[in-house]
C-alpha cells in the first residue's frame, strides 16, 4: 500500500477541499483531523477551544495524527497547527509525503473573516493573528514540506479551481503515493 499524502498549511488555504479532491481522484480514504478531532469530542472545534481551551485540543489532536498516521494509503488534511508538534511532524513524515499549502495572508484572513468555527488562536484581528501565526509557523512549515504548493490564485469557478489545483499536485505527487 502507499505512502499517505499528507497536507498541511495555515487554515483557510483549502486543504480539506483540495484534500478530499485528491483522494476521490486516487479513489482512497480521505480524513480531515479537524473533523476526526470533532467526532472524538462530539462538539465543534469552537466548542472544544471554548470549554477546553488550546492545550487540550493540542493533546486530542496528537491522539488523531498518531492514529491515522499510522495507517497507509490515506489523504489527511491536518489542521492548521499540528505539523508544528514535532513529534506530530515526525509522525506523519514517517509513512507520508507532505504538502505544504502556501496562501497569501491577506488573502487567507479574507478567506475566513466570517467563518463560525474557526475560534482565535491569539485574540488579535484576524490580519494581525495571520501575520503572527505566520511568523511563527512559517519555518516548520517549510521544513517539514515535502512539496510546497502555492494556493492564492483563485477563479470564479470554485468548484473547477479546486478540481484544478488537485490535479496540479496529483502531476507532482511520487510513485509511492499514488
């Protein structure tokens, strides 16, 4: 069985979307941890940062990246921190081949200014928490990335343009992906 795809980035850079795009085309499982997370806990993400605070929702996370990484043959889409947890890196570098998701700041704060369950990482404006999440995440990010794709280009068409950016990445993928 293959290597699972694993793809990372700054929320809102389309990585459940595109994600889920990949894996129908390479017919294969496809798992969103954010969303794994959300079935562990049986409330959102907003729910869980807001009874539970960050460090727990950290500790759920490394529980669902040290689970699926461990299968193989799978698409994960991780939330935007957890390749930031070395040992969660390593996890999922050891049977995955990870892509980078890189967007424009201005760009991803737009994206999400009006989204529910994206709860605030700093309690900053959204422009100023994504300069800051940014600066503080970009090195991991980079180095962990087997492959960095850059998503800030968009077309009216969003169905069509997360067809095409999928299909892009599936030319670039390894043997041992597909």
């Amino acid at each position: 069985m293959s290597k699972n795809i694993v793809i990372t980035g700054m929320r809102g850079t389309g990585k459940s979307r595109i994600g889920r795009k990949i894996a129908e085309t390479l017919e294969k499982e496809f798992v969103d941890l954010d969303e794994e997370i959300e079935n562990h806990e049986g409330i959102s993400t907003a729910e869980i940062v807001g009874s539970k605070g960050w460090d727990y929702f950290r500790a759920v996370e490394k529980q669902m990246v040290e689970k699926f990484s461990k299968k193989k043959g799978l698409v994960i889409s991780t939330g935007g921190g957890a390749i930031i947890d070395q040992e969660n890196e390593k996890n999922l570098r050891e049977n995955g081949f990870v892509i980078f998701l890189r967007c424009d700041i201005q760009k991803l704060a737009e994206r999400i200014k009006h989204s529910k369950n994206r709860p605030s990482l700093t309690e900053k404006n959204f422009v100023m928490e994504f300069k800051d999440v940014w600066e503080d995440r970009k090195k991991r990010y980079l180095e962990s990335a087997d492959l960095v794709f850059d998503v800030d280009k968009e077309s009216e068409d969003k169905e069509r343009d997360i067809e095409t950016k999928a299909n892009i990445i599936l030319k670039l993928l390894p043997d041992d992906c597909s």
